[in-house]
C-alpha cells in the first residue's frame, strides 16, 4: 500500500465524517431555531456546508504542511509504508509500517 492508497482511504472517511456531521448539524439547527424566515434559511445552509469546508480546509493544510516538509526541510511527509526524518549529528530516523518501532542509523554509510 503506498501513499496513493492512504490519501484515497483518508478522502473517503473524510467525507463520510463531513457527510454525517452535515446531516447532525442541520437536524440540529432545524430542531433549535424556529420560524422560516431568510436567516433561518441562510443558516442551515451554512451549518450544511461548514463540515466540507472544514474538511477542505484540513486537505490545504495538509497539503501546505507536507510541502514545508519535503521541500524545505528534506522531510517525509509520514504516511504510507515508511518515512525518514533526518536528525542532527548525521543521523537519521526511519519507520516502516508502524510508527512503534525505529530505527536510528547513521546517514552515508
């Protein structure tokens, strides 16, 4: 399983998180805030869309974040199968598959 593997896995369960709390949300609104005027209206729209543009805002974050990583601080962004991160002193660390065990090895060996 590679990175492709995971960010699919983590869109979906995103959106069916989003999707739920869409739904909570909206019967929540409906059931607390009475009449049918325009604002009554402007807010369930808005609590609908609130999820997906939390859910939006956490994939540009991530995105922005694994940019710094990789492309200024030489880091891997740490999903998928395994990752590096380079520590001073020559050294880097490495996991593979789990992030409960490591390895410490000494870099250009």
């Amino acid at each position: 399983m590679g990175i492709g593997f995971v960010l699919i896995v983590y869109a979906l369960g995103g959106a069916v998180a989003a999707t739920i709390g869409c739904l909570v949300l909206r019967l929540l609104v409906a059931r607390f805030v009475a009449g049918s005027s325009r604002s009554r209206t402007l807010l369930l729209r808005s609590v609908t869309a609130l999820p997906f543009a939390c859910l939006f805002w956490a994939g540009g974050v991530f995105v922005l974040s694994a940019a710094v990583n990789v492309v200024l601080l030489h880091r891997d962004v740490g999903i998928g199968d395994g990752f590096d991160c380079p520590l001073p002193n020559g050294y880097a660390l490495s996991f593979i598959d789990t992030t409960e065990a490591g390895t410490v090895y000494k870099v250009g060996r």
